[in-house]
C-alpha cells in the first residue's frame, strides 16, 4: 500500500508540473492573440502535443 500512495505523489507531482506548463503555456499564446492562424496553430500543436501522447501506466 506504501509503494501505492509514493506512486501517487509522484502521479501529482507530474501532473502539477504538466498543468503549470500549460498555464504558462496558455498565457503566452493569450498574450500574442494577433499571428497568423497557420503559425498559432503549429506552436499551439508544439506546445500541446505532450498532453495527447502520455504514455499509459502499462507500458
């Protein structure tokens, strides 16, 4: 059970760590609202694209 909640910790941890990304990420992007949709949309892809490629627990 020991080892379960460590793993937990560590589970917030990262994903604390992962979402102040974003948030930094996020107010970067709101503060530069005025570039061209093609180049927002690759930065936007940049700085995302972690989130849509987590790696699953049982891999």
């Amino acid at each position: 059970m020991k080892a379960s909640v460590e793993q937990l910790d560590d589970d917030i941890a990262d994903l604390k760590a992962r979402l102040s990304k974003v948030i930094q990420s996020a107010k970067i992007i709101a503060s530069c609202p005025f570039e061209p949709y093609p180049v927002r949309l690759k930065r936007e892809n940049q700085i995302y694209g972690h989130l849509f490629t987590l790696e699953s627990p049982d891999a």
